[in-house]
C-alpha cells in the first residue's frame, strides 16, 4: 500500500475489487468460466502458474 494518498488509494483499490467481481459475475452468468493470473506470479513462479493453468483446463 502506497504511503502517500492513502485514503485515494484505498478508494482505488477497493472499487477495482468491486468491479473485477461484478465482472467475474457477468461471465460466470453467461457460462464462462475465467482464470486470473496475476502478473507477480508469472514473473516469480512459472512452474506453479502452468500448474494452475493445467488444473483449471482439467
């Protein structure tokens, strides 16, 4: 969490939460099914993302 701007920040980040599980819903609802990978996992651990890759594929 940033030092400066906290209250923004906080803000920001909680309407991004929101608004990535509105979305979730909406392809969930039109019978999607959707794996997010984050951009910290590829850089650090390929092997676990691939992993995850494969489970969700199963």
């Amino acid at each position: 969490m940033p030092k400066t701007r906290m209250e923004f920040w906080v803000d920001k980040l909680q309407k991004n939460v929101e608004r990535d599980q509105r979305n979730m819903e909406a392809l969930q609802d039109d019978g999607w099914q959707a794996l997010i990978l984050w951009e910290c996992e590829i850089k650090t651990d390929l092997e676990s993302v691939a992993a995850k890759i494969q489970r969700f594929l199963a």
